[in-house]
C-alpha cells in the first residue's frame, strides 16, 4: 500500500489540491482537505474495485470532501461579519492565490470570480472539464453523475458563467463611462 500511496501522492497531488482550492477558494483550506483526501484514500483503498479509473475515484473522493466541508460551513452571514474589516469598512483580503494561478490573466481572473456564481455541482464539473481535463465520462464516474446530467450540468453551468461575465463588463464599463 505505501508503494500505491506514494505513486497516488505523486501522480495526483497537484490535481486534488487544484480542484479543492477552486472549490473552497482557500489555499490553507484546501491544503487541509487534501489532507483529508489522503485519508479517505488511505481507509478505502484496499476496497476500491477499480469500476472507474483510479483517477475518477479519487475525484469523487476529493468532490466528497469538498460537500463535507461546505456542510459544516458557517452560514453565510456569520462568514461576512468574520472577513469585513469594520475599521477599514471593506472586506478583507483572504485569497491571494487567484492572481497566482491566473498569472496576471484577467479573463482566467474573471471566471474564477464568476465560479462563485455557480452551484456545487456545476462548479465542479467546470473544475473537472476545463481545469482538470477530464472526459465527460470520466467527470461522470468521478461525480457519480451520468454522461447526460456532466452535459446538462456543464451547460447550464456556462450559461450561469456568460451571464455572470457579461453582468461584470457591464458594471465596470458604466462605471469606467460614469
């Protein structure tokens, strides 16, 4: 198992900590998940049956740790009144790391941004698809979705996307023009 644990770590790290960090949109956070991946890999490897590709498995145990975390997630409002800063009346800055993947790439910035527009699930078909590469059957086997509900799923996901993009030109162009 070691052998397998470490040829898994290598092979994949990079990948889970993507996905999880584009899911949860902290880097501190997802490094924690990631962690926790790695266990759940640990508990159940020697029952994984090879169904799916081991890839696809890990994915869906990376998407079911991300679930986890956002059900234990603090509601909403308890979340603004932790990141608004009162004495500078804004909102701090917790996430550096998006100007770091997108390397000063405004659109990447831009739909990295419009994710949180997005439900879970299309969120992590988004992930699974345009980040990760995954085939639409491998984003099925991975979410436990069929191939029609990764195709629905992405669809409306990028129409939530364009809206949300196009919304934002429009806000930053009236307020360029004002």
């Amino acid at each position: 198992m070691e052998e397998s644990f470490q040829r898994i770590y290598e092979k994949y790290h990079g990948d889970i900590f993507q996905f999880l960090f584009y899911m949860v949109k902290n880097r501190e956070q997802a490094e924690d998940l990631v962690q926790e991946v790695y266990i759940r890999i640990l508990k159940s490897y020697d029952s994984f049956e090879g169904r799916s590709s081991e890839k696809t498995w890990i994915f869906s145990i990376a998407r079911h740790v991300a679930i986890d975390f956002f059900r234990k997630q603090k509601t909403l409002k308890q979340r603004i009144l932790e990141t608004f800063d009162w004495d500078r009346q804004q909102i701090k800055d917790l996430q550096p790391m998006p100007e770091e993947i997108a390397a000063q790439n405004e659109e990447l910035q831009g739909i990295y941004r419009s994710l949180d527009s997005c439900t879970v699930d299309q969120r992590s078909v988004i992930i699974l698809r345009y980040l990760q590469g995954l085939s639409i059957a491998e984003t099925a086997a991975a979410l436990g979705f069929t191939e029609s509900k990764v195709k629905t799923t992405q669809h409306r996901a990028l129409k939530v996307l364009k809206q949300h993009l196009i919304d934002h030109n429009v806000r930053e162009e009236g307020i360029l023009k004002g």
